[in-house]
C-alpha cells in the first residue's frame, strides 16, 4: 500500500537531561484524627500529631476512593485504630483488607481529599529510541488509527446523540495528520484497562510476610465469615464427585447467585470505574459451576476488557438487537422500488435511529483502527506487526486487504480465517514446528487431525525459540479476536487449552490410533503399561513380578487388544509385544520412532517390557511439560497483553476452545433453520427458492456448510452457542436471472438468490458460488 507515514518530531531526539519533568497528580487522603477511646486519653489525642496523607495508587479514579474511604469507615467500626493503619497500609501495597457489598453514601467527616504530584521523566515518542517504527515486513502494511476509518463511515453510522457534539473537526483533515504516533516505553506495551487488571490481580496478590492469598482467604473476606470458605470446599468436594454420582453440569448452577451477579453487573458505574465488589470477580472463578455460561461470558466482556470495551458490549447488550434490525430494513430500503413500502421502511428506519439515540444506553461508537494489510509470504510477518502495536490503542481493529475493496466485520473476520489457515500450512509448520504433524491422510496442505491440533513439543534451540515467539503472536491474536467478538477458526485440541489453564495432563492425553496425528505409539505403550500397573497383584515378590510381566510381553493377542481401532484393524496376523516393539523399533525418542531424545543416548535405547513405563513417563513429561512450557507461556503471555489471563479461569477448556475457535461441528436440522434463515423483501417460508435453500442445507455434509457459513459470513465455524447464535436474511435477487449465482453481503449475514425454477439448479449454482469465492477474497477471485 502506498501509505503517508506518521508526522515525527524533526531533530534528534532530547537527552534524557534535556527532557523536562513529567508531572502526574495523584488523589491522596488525609485520615481524620484518632478519636478520644476514653476521657483518660483525650490529652493525648489533642497532642498527638496529625497522620500523614495516604497517596492511593495512580490508577484509582474518585470512585474508588470513595469506596476505599467507605472500607475505612466499615472497619472503624469494628476494630482498633492500630489494626486500621495496618490494614491501611496492607491496601497502599495492592491488598484489599475489606470489601463492601455496594458503592453507597460515604462519611467524609474529617477527612480531606487531594493530591500530591509525582515528578517523573516524559516518555519518548514511539520510536525515538531506536530510530525506526517497525521491521520491513510492515513497511508494505498501513496502520491508521483515524476516527473516520471505512466503518465508521458506511450506511451503518446513527447520528450523535442529542446535546453532544463532535469532537474537533477531522473529517478535512488528510489521512496524515489524522493518524496518531504511539508511545511506548523499551519493548512494553502501554496498558490501557488498568482498572481490569487491577481488579483481577488481586486474585493472585500475596499477602505481606510472602504467604499466597488463597482463594479460601479471599472469599471470608467477602463475606467475613469463615462459614463462606467452608460452603466453598465443600461445594468443590460435592462438584468432584459430581460425574460419579450422575449429577448433570447445569444442576449445579445456582439461580440465585446467577441473578444477583446479572443484576450487580447491570450496573454501569460500577462497572466501568471497578468498583464491583470482590466476590463479583472472585466467586465465578473459585466456583465457575454455579453460573451459567453466559453470566460468566457477560462477566469478561463487563469487566476484564477496559472500560471502553465494557461500554461498547454493554451497548451490544442493549441495543444490539436494534442496530442489526437497522441494517436489515436499510437493506431492504435499498432494493425496494414500491413508493409506499419505501414510505413504511424509511418510517421504521427513523423509529430505530431514534430509539438508539435517545436510549440511556447508547454512548457512541468506538474508534477503529484501519490496518492495510497484503495477502501472501508476508501476511504472518505483517499481522504480528498489527498485533504489537494495536495492543495498547483500546480500539476496534478494522483490516482492509490490498487490492480488495470491501471493508468492515466480514473482512475483518475473514483476516482471522486467512492468518488461521497460514498457521495450519504445512510447509509453514515445517519452518516454524508449532504444532504436531498429522498422518496426511487427507492429502491437504493443512494440519488436519480427529482431535485436534496439539502443541509440538521441543528441545532447547532457535527452533523452539521462534516457535515460541509464534505462539506469542498467536495468543494476542486470540485475545484481539475475543475482544471484539471475533473467533479464529484454528481446530486446537481441547488438551491444548488445558494446558493454557494450568492442567495437569497424564498418559491417557498421549496420542492414540484413529486420531490421525504422529505419535500414536506412544499412546499403544502407554495403554500397555497401564494394563500391566492394573493387573500386577501387589503380593507377588520383586522377581515373581518381573516375569509375569514378560510372560505377558509374550502373548500373542498384542494387537488385538492394542492396535486395532476399528474392525479392519483386527484382520492380521497375530504378534507379541516384543515381536511389536522390535519390528518397528521402538526407542526412547520422542514419537518413540523419531525426534527428539527422551533422555541422554535415547536413540540407542530399546523399549521392552521392563523399562516401558519410564518410557511413557518421560514421554509424557517431554509432550505435556517440558517440551511445550515455553510455548504455553508465551501463549498467555500473549492473552494476557491484551487483557488479564485471570480472567479466564471462569471457563473450562473446551468453553474456552469454542469461545476463541467457534463451534467444532455445524449441525442443524429443519426446525433450527426454518428459525434462523429469515425469508425478507418478499420471500416467504412458502416460496419455493427458500424451500430450495432449506432442502439444500439439510443434504450438505460437513465440509460444505463450512463452505456455507464462509460464504454467507466469511468464517467457516458457527459462533459460540451454535446455531442458535447465527442467522442468515434471505432476499430475492430481482436483478438476476436464472443462470446467475447466488451472492452474499457478509458483513450482515444476507444472502441473495436468484429465481431458480428448481433446487438442481441452486444447487449446481450455490456450489459453484461457494468454491470459486471462498471467503470472499477478492484476489484469489481474479486469479482463477
């Protein structure tokens, strides 16, 4: 893209001695004085000095001194002044000593609020330092961070809300100076959702003295009684044991407590200056099973995301319902030639708009951020660039495709669809291993695996080092998707978000046959030994033992009970674990064939029967911790640049496998698409082309609905939820003819359709359609 660069500062860059002095101001608190404990004290008292100001933490707003003097009241009451200024300073060092059920009135009685400046060196100018912005692969890209990006300018904009203006005038402006020059401080990115993170780092506080702050000990405090942290373990122990005893996963959500947190997070003060109260944040991670999955959805988007992102999906909740209806009928508008229902849409047009305007819950729009960006060798490179410096900009990101014109949400999700597919390339795995290869049954160029992609590990080397620089970038890349209601359709293994969750994963995760991924001996050893563990009796003598055990290593139904998955398996001759073993040489690498050693000198290291159990255990150290611990970390790491990783404790790993990856299956029958394909502009459930649709998707397999959902939506998966989150507005093409093909308007999940006369003829067209503009990428169109 031929792109303006930023306006920089001419000269050289000041010294660290030329640059003046930064001052921030800080709220500090000057306590009342200690009240007389008796008539016997009150000399003392008048004599006493005045306490010195208390400065509260720079990312604290008015509110949260106000609730911080609330706290101080609450505790007055209760207990000693000493063990007040303890407490007291217990918070200065980020430990909360109370927390209060709501924000209410408070007593300033004595005290004073206000502030003390802090003198600190100005920051550089984002790249002052090293005299460059960015690497070369980003030359080619354009990051615009403008007001007026496509979005924001497209049919889809509602007018200002009454009593408010613009900001300062932009709209004549060049692109040049519109855009902005970032700031950053060595190679950290600026943080801006301080209140999120300060809200979910007390989870992990340590308390004075080193000793952790354990989940038990934060709930007594919500509540100030140690009958709280006993109904907890005792709710964990009952959880436990919950698959044994049948019990199904939603009878354990509590009604009530789902209620009260929707209703506390009804509340947008509280929200978005992080005055919730501490089990708001706290309780749904200790016990996730008590709300459902949507509270605790609400809860990240609300709270964990920056402010500026829990208004816009508050908006979302509110009116969200509005603005796709407003997209509908303006589309409907658009192709309508009868003067009076033009008459009818406009009127309703305007009732939208003005209902969203007036709305107490409508606020405006977030600002974009427009990243050009160019398909091919260089799209990886390119998108870590975007990553990186989008990071701290709290905006909506917008991708626009060299070369293409269209722009908006349908682009944006198809920029995820094409970085998750570059990341699933063979050859690209190859140069940077990532994940585990695959037994390339399908004769794909990508990774396609049963259970998922799983996580190749590594040895120590620049291999890994670039691999775990990937995973970095992909971790930022998934947390931007989430941020703005985003999934990239990358098929990750729910193992692999165990792992992001701190789980411990044992032998029975190791690769077994039928799952199409390298590896599978390990999991045909891992069952051998297991079984050898179960049926050895524990009163037999260190040498009786021994030779049970190679007795069994004798027995000729070894591949019947351990290498056949299915029936076609069973047909062969029959072997011994040693006869096994030996033909395929098994030894203490890491596939148990090839890769890396397992230990010093594995290669040369046969496995038998005496020694395969410490061959499973090194396997599965090496695949579930030594091997992939550099990359999980930098996977959160990743996350946790975009919002705090502690937030997604709150969800199990295969809610955390949809929410980032989308459904794994697209199912639906008849009833659920009569319910989410909406026949418009004159269609009906009667007609015969919408029949021709629904009859059509019934009969397609898995591969073309994924070719389906791209088309009409420019991501191959459903959403979270499935179908009952998705919807497609039907139209009928006027302009078309018979022999015309289907077209699609992503960016509002709206399909047109041509009068066909029979459902050959859609489906000789719609197929078509859907191979030759898979994701509606522009350039592969013109290529063909």
């Amino acid at each position: 893209a031929a792109a303006e660069e930023p306006m920089e500062p001419q000269g050289d860059a000041p010294s660290a001695s030329q640059r003046p002095p930064q001052l921030e101001a800080r709220f500090c608190l000057s306590p009342p004085e200690a009240d007389s404990a008796g008539s016997g004290q009150g000399a003392a008292a008048a004599t006493s000095p005045r306490a010195s100001p208390i400065a509260l933490p720079a990312t604290w707003n008015l509110l949260k001194a106000m609730q911080f003097l609330q706290d101080q009241h609450h505790l007055r009451n209760r207990t000693a002044m000493s063990t007040v200024a303890r407490e007291v300073e217990e918070v200065c060092v980020g430990v909360s000593p109370c927390i209060v059920q709501a924000l209410q009135k408070v007593s300033l009685e004595n005290w004073s609020l206000g502030y003390v400046l802090d003198v600190g060196e100005m920051p550089m100018l984002f790249g002052a330092k090293d005299g460059a912005c960015c690497t070369s692969p980003g030359a080619s890209m354009d990051v615009d961070t403008s007001q007026g990006s496509p979005r924001r300018r497209s049919s889809d904009e509602l007018p200002p809300r009454a009593g408010r203006s613009p900001g300062p005038g932009t709209a004549g402006r060049p692109a040049k100076k519109r855009r902005r020059t970032q700031q950053a401080s060595g190679n950290s990115p600026e943080v801006p959702d301080e209140v999120a993170r300060e809200m979910y780092l007390q989870f992990t506080a340590e308390a004075p003295g080193g000793s952790a702050t354990g989940p038990q000990r934060l709930i007594a405090r919500c509540g100030d009684n140690t009958s709280v942290t006993d109904a907890i373990e005792l709710l964990h122990l009952l959880k436990a044991q919950g698959p044994s005893l049948g019990v199904e996963p939603g009878l354990w959500v509590s009604s009530k407590l789902d209620r009260k947190l929707r209703y506390q997070l009804e509340d947008p003060l509280s929200v978005v200056s992080g005055t919730l109260p501490l089990w708001a944040t706290t309780l749904p991670r200790l016990c996730p099973f008590l709300f459902g999955l949507k509270t605790r959805k609400m809860l990240l988007k609300y709270t964990a995301l920056g402010p500026s992102f829990a208004v816009h999906w508050m908006q979302e909740n509110k009116v969200g319902s509005f603005l796709r209806r407003r997209a509908t009928v303006q589309t409907e508008l658009n192709a309508q030639t009868d003067p009076r229902k033009i008459q009818e849409l406009s009127q309703e047009l305007s009732n939208i708009e003005e209902h969203v305007v007036k709305s107490n819950f409508w606020l405006g729009t977030l600002q974009s951020t427009l990243v050009r960006m160019t398909k091919g060798e260089e799209l990886l490179q390119q998108s870590d660039v975007a990553m990186e410096l989008v990071l701290a900009s709290g905006n909506l990101v917008e991708v626009q495709f060299d070369g293409e014109t269209g722009f908006g949400s349908a682009v944006t999700q198809s920029f995820y669809v094409e970085v998750a597919q570059v990341l699933q390339d063979r050859d690209v795995n190859r140069r940077v291993p990532m994940w585990v290869e695959d037994d390339d049954s399908t004769n794909s160029r990508f990774l396609l695996s049963r259970r998922g992609l799983l996580v190749r590990p590594l040895v120590e080397g620049p291999g890994r080092d670039e691999a775990v620089r990937r995973f970095r970038f992909l971790g930022r890349l998934m947390g931007q998707a989430l941020r703005e209601g985003f999934i990239v359709p990358l098929p990750l293994a729910e193992d692999f978000f165990g792992l992001v969750l701190g789980e411990q994963l044992g032998p029975s995760c190791l690769p077994r046959p039928g799952g199409g991924t390298a590896g599978e001996l390990l999991g045909i050893l891992a069952d051998f030994a297991l079984e050898l563990e179960g049926e050895a009796a524990p009163s037999r003598s260190p040498e009786e033992l021994r030779a049970w055990r190679r007795e069994q290593a004798e027995l000729m139904d070894f591949r019947e009970r351990f290498l056949a998955h299915d029936v076609a398996d069973v047909a062969g001759e029959p072997m011994s674990f040693n006869q096994y073993v030996s033909l395929v040489g098994a030894c203490f690498l890491e596939t148990g064939l090839s890769g890396a050693q397992l230990c010093p000198g594995g290669e040369g290291i046969p496995v038998t029967v005496d020694n395969v159990r410490e061959f499973v255990e090194q396997a599965t150290r090496f695949w579930f911790d030594a091997g992939i611990s550099a990359q999980v970390e930098a996977f959160r790491a990743g996350l946790n640049d975009v919002f705090p990783f502690e937030c997604l404790v709150a969800f199990s790993r295969s809610e955390l496998r949809e929410m980032f990856c989308g459904e794994d299956r697209v199912e639906w029958d008849e009833q659920a698409l009569l319910g989410h394909l909406h026949p418009l502009g004159g269609l009906t459930d009667k007609s015969p082309v919408y029949k021709f649709l629904v009859a059509e998707l019934l009969e397609m397999g898995q591969a073309d609905r994924s070719r389906f959902l791209d088309f009409v939506s420019s991501c191959p998966r459903l959403p979270p939820g499935g179908i009952a989150k998705f919807h497609v507005d039907v139209f009928p093409d006027s302009s078309a003819t018979k022999q015309g093909f289907p077209r699609s308007r992503a960016c509002a999940n709206q399909l047109y359709l041509p009068p066909y006369s029979s459902k050959e003829e859609l489906h000789e067209r719609l197929h078509e359609a859907m191979h030759c503009s898979a994701g509606h990428h522009e350039q592969r169109v013109r290529d063909q």
